[in-house]
C-alpha cells in the first residue's frame, strides 16, 4: 500500500515530532475556540446512536459536542497519530465521552462502512497523502455518510498568524479541495472560508 513508503513514514515521524512537544499546552494556546468547534459539530447533523469519527482529534476538543450529537446510545471515537496528544485527551477527561487511541488517519483500525460521520479539524494540511488518507476515510463511512473538514480560523487568518501569504496549490481551496475530496469517494457540499472559520461538508458517494 502506499502508505508503506518511506516518505510517508517521514511525513508521520516528522508530524508527531512537531506535536509532541505541544499537546500539553494546545488548549491553552486557543482557549476561545470552543464554540467554533460546537458550531462545526452542529453542521453535520448527527442524530442519536450514530457512530461519529473525530479523525486527528488532538487533544479531544471536539469530543463532548460530538457525545452530546449522539446521544448515551451513539459511538464517539477519537484518533490522533500523536501519542502525546491522546494522552492529552485523557488526561482531560475526554475518554469519558469517547475511545480513544493513536492510529493513522491514512490506514484507520475501522471496517468498512461503520462510520455515519467523520469530523477532522486541521487534519488535511497534516496528511502526507491527502487523497489516500480522505479515500480510507470515505471506505470507513457509510454512503451516504458526512465528513467536516474544520479549522476554527479560515484560511487567510491563518496564513497571516504563521506569517506567509495564501498559495493556489493550498489543498483546502475549493478550486482544489472539490475534486480531491470527488477522487476520494466524497461529494463537497457546502464550502465556507471565513475569518472566524473554514468549514467543508462533503457526502460519501
């Protein structure tokens, strides 16, 4: 499988080795990003008992929204590649609402089908291989399944806050993002690149 190549195993090590060392103050840094997160869950309009994916959970953020969406009788289930970060998670409590565990996004632990919805928030810009990681993403979730691909601030805001300027090769502009989420097995739905937030919708196919 692709994801087996040496490059991709780089790209991983070197994402971990750039979270790692944060995931003890990543709330911390943004601690105003709460309701983004509850605003963004919102949109994908689970209902109860679903199984919802938070792919790339991090520090788990998004995890109570996503429990409260699902109900007592709903699947909660959060990944991250970073170690650090589920630990982080836990430590916060957020194993109460959701498992959780470390796991490539790319060659998830899921079988087909089980999944009635993913949430990603940062995830795509983190993907060594985009295409790869959102078509096993699309393999996991039913059809008719939704994915939110999130950031709480949109584009522009945050190229600004790490000092560089946009780009037109960026993955998540629609020009690019809607036919790589089409080759991937999803169908965008609604786009939205806002300073306070960037939100993509998209359906299994």
């Amino acid at each position: 499988m692709p994801t087996d190549r040496p490059d991709h195993a780089r790209e991983l090590a070197r994402t971990r080795e750039f979270f790692a060392p944060r995931a003890a103050d990543w709330e911390t840094r943004f601690p105003d990003d709460g309701p983004r997160y509850a605003a963004a869950v919102a949109e994908l309009a689970l209902r109860p008992g679903q199984i919802v994916l938070d792919a790339g959970c991090g520090t788990g953020r998004a995890l109570p929204a996503l429990r409260d969406a699902v109900g007592a009788r709903g699947t909660v289930l959060g990944l991250d590649l970073t170690p650090e970060m589920v630990r982080q998670a836990a430590a916060l409590g957020r194993g109460a609402v959701a498992g959780l565990a470390a796991a490539d996004c790319g060659r998830l632990p899921l079988r087909d089908g089980v999944l009635d919805a993913v949430f990603a928030a940062g995830l795509i810009s983190h993907l060594p291989q985009p295409q790869g990681a959102l078509a096993d993403l699309a393999r996991a979730t039913r059809p008719g399944g939704r994915l939110a691909l999130f950031h709480p601030v949109g584009r522009a805001a945050l190229a600004a806050r790490h000092g560089r300027a946009l780009t037109p090769d960026d993955l998540r502009a629609e020009p690019n993002l809607r036919p790589l989420l089409a080759g991937s097995g999803w169908r965008l739905t609604h786009y939205a690149d806002l300073d306070d937030r960037f939100l993509a919708l998209a359906e299994r196919t």
